[in-house]
C-alpha cells in the first residue's frame, strides 16, 4: 500500500510524512479545530443541498454483517471510553458496503467503529497501544482497515449511514472490527447502554463509485471564557474529488459547523451549515454529491459559544472538537486534511487498495 501526502497550502509540493503525521491525519475522532475568523455569510447554493440519507437498506444488497457490543452500566454523570475487537463476520458474495445503522438508547456520546487485520478470534477488550506508537482509527487506516462507521453525538433511538444506488466502500478479507466507544451518563440515574450496529454489502457489479473515507480536522485551539469562538480551517484539494456524506462533530457549545469552496469562481460558496451540536442526527449526504473540482479545495469552520468561565480546549469532557469525516469518490482521489488555520494544511490520500 502507498500513500499519497499533499504539504501545507499547496497541491503542487509532494514529500514524505512520517508515520505518527500520518496518524493525525486519519485520527477520526482526535480532538481539533484551530485559526479564528468571522463565520461565512454566503447562502446554501441550490445546487449543493444535502438531505439526511435514506433510513432503509442500499439497493442491490446481497449480504453483510453485524455486531452487537457488550453492555456497560454507567453511574450519574459517569464518562467512559471502551474499546473492543470483535470478528467481521460477512454474509454473501460482496465486500462492498453500501450502508447500515446503529440502534442505541441514551448513554451513547459517540461510537467509533473501523476495520483492521485481524489479530485474534471472538469478542475481546483492545490491547493498551504502546507510548509513541501510532494507534487507533489512523493505525488501522493506514494499515488497510475501513471506516465503517461515525455517530452523531448523543444520538438515540436509530440513526442511518447510508450511500446512493451503485456507490460503496470496500472492506478488505482477514479483517477485524474495532468500536471505540466514549459513552456519557448525562442523567441522574444509572443507565445501561449497548450499541447494535447493522452493515449491508451490494452487489459488487452494480458499484458505479467505489468510495472512500475522509476526515478534515483543525487543532489547536482555545475558546476564551464566556465569548464565542469560529476557527476555520483550509486545505487545496487535488482535482476530482467528490463529497457524498459528511458527519460534522463537535461537543455541547457547538452552535454551526460550516464547509465551503475554496478558490476558483465558488470560493466562500457554502455547500454544509449545519447547526453543530444536536441530538437528532447530523449526516447529510448530497445528491448528486459535491464536486470540489469546482473549486481549487475547502474551507471549513466550527462556532462555539463558550459558556464557561475557563478556557475551553480540545478534548473531551467540558472541552471541545471540531471534525468532519465522511466519504467521497472515487478512492484514490478521496483526501483528508489536517489544518490548523485557514491556509496551514496537509492533505493525505488512501492507501492503495493494491
């Protein structure tokens, strides 16, 4: 596998990243977001509006698999993050997904779910990932893993990640689950939470778009107490790739999360404005899907309103993180972006499905 890396604000400088570099980029659920500016104005163009994806199995589906994670029991107020590995199991002839779901009821702050070589059988904890070395979601990405699922925040009841006819990602044999949870009892009573996720593979002959994930990140920011805060991150973007869905993340003083174009005759266009912080489900997916060719990149932000009398920071708890992770196509034109301003940026393609 190899990978291709696009430096700071240009496209046209190539060189090598070290592997830890490459981590942040596909850190999907590392804290983020950085670069302070006035919040976009434009208007939603009509051309770029997105809808929730449909709640229903993709068309084509021949197969897939499931999971069912064990059940945790949290105290009021109580925060925890488990990890687990479990066996991707896939009914039918197709290694293409074309959607799924994930039921939850309250306790749920957000589930992190990826693919990655196997490296045991049955249901079991992740093993503690050794200082300095990379892990999580990047390693498992840059090691040939899929992003199989992303959550909104606190969601409860159902929620649906699902693609257009003829679009998919590909998940690879020998493979493995890994969920990485971060639950949250915000009530006064215990609770017991168990996620169960649901996954469709279609008909690998009916795939017009062979997609891929992505994941844009700002780091390094401070929210002052008691104030509002935008940081808008930028990254220029090689020709060719098209945005399907898009999940934007932030935490409880999220009040918008925006994108738009970057350069060309679009710049400052908004395709995403999205109210940030809500219970009810942020995926949106456009059809037909955006096509940053348009433009010469992206530009995205992320509005808090600090409530605070402290200093808000990354993390998680009080703090904060401003990310948009999604898929796009084809594949191998499918960016990343790690910003930390509005023209400090490094885009990272896939690892080749060679």
């Amino acid at each position: 596998m190899s990978q291709r890396i696009l430096s700071t604000s240009s496209f046209h400088r190539h060189g090598r990243v070290s592997r830890c570099l490459c981590g942040m980029m596909f850190a999907l659920f590392v804290p983020a977001c950085g670069g302070e500016a006035n919040a976009p104005a434009a208007a939603l163009p009509a051309f770029s509006k997105g809808d929730k994806p449909l709640a229903e199995p993709p068309m084509y589906a021949v197969g897939g698999f499931h999971i069912d994670l064990p059940k945790e029991t949290l105290a009021p107020g109580e925060e925890r993050e488990v990890c687990y590995l479990l066996p991707l199991d896939i009914t039918g002839p197709s290694r293409i997904v074309g959607g799924g779901y994930v039921t939850v009821g309250q306790g749920m702050h957000h589930g992190n779910i990826t693919s990655r070589p196997k490296t045991g059988e049955g249901i079991r904890m992740c093993p503690e990932e050794e200082p300095g070395t990379l892990g999580g979601p990047a390693g498992d990405i840059i090691d040939g893993g899929a992003v199989l699922f992303g959550s909104s925040t606190q969601v409860i009841g159902t929620e649906w990640q699902s693609f257009p006819a003829g679009m998919g990602f590909p998940v690879r044999e020998n493979q493995e689950i890994v969920a990485r949870m971060h639950y949250l009892n915000t009530s006064s009573e215990p609770l017991e939470v168990a996620p169960k996720y649901e996954w469709y593979t279609i008909d690998e002959s009916r795939v017009e778009h062979l997609m891929g994930p992505f994941i844009w990140v700002l780091s390094g920011f401070k929210i002052p107490p008691k104030s509002e805060y935008t940081g808008i991150g930028g990254c220029r973007i090689p020709p060719g790739m098209n945005v399907v869905n898009v999940l934007p993340h932030v935490h409880q003083l999220g009040t918008r999360f925006t994108g738009e174009f970057m350069g060309g005759p679009l710049d400052g266009q908004l395709f995403l404005d999205s109210p940030g912080y809500s219970t009810e489900g942020v995926i949106v997916q456009y059809r037909p899907a955006i096509d940053l060719s348009q433009g010469e990149g992206a530009r995205f932000s992320c509005t808090w309103q600090n409530t605070f009398d402290k200093t808000i920071e990354e993390g998680i708890g009080d703090n904060e993180m401003c990310m948009l992770f999604g898929y796009g196509y084809p594949y191998e034109q499918t960016y990343s972006a790690f910003a930390t301003g509005p023209e400090n940026c490094i885009a990272l393609a896939l690892p080749s499905l060679d």
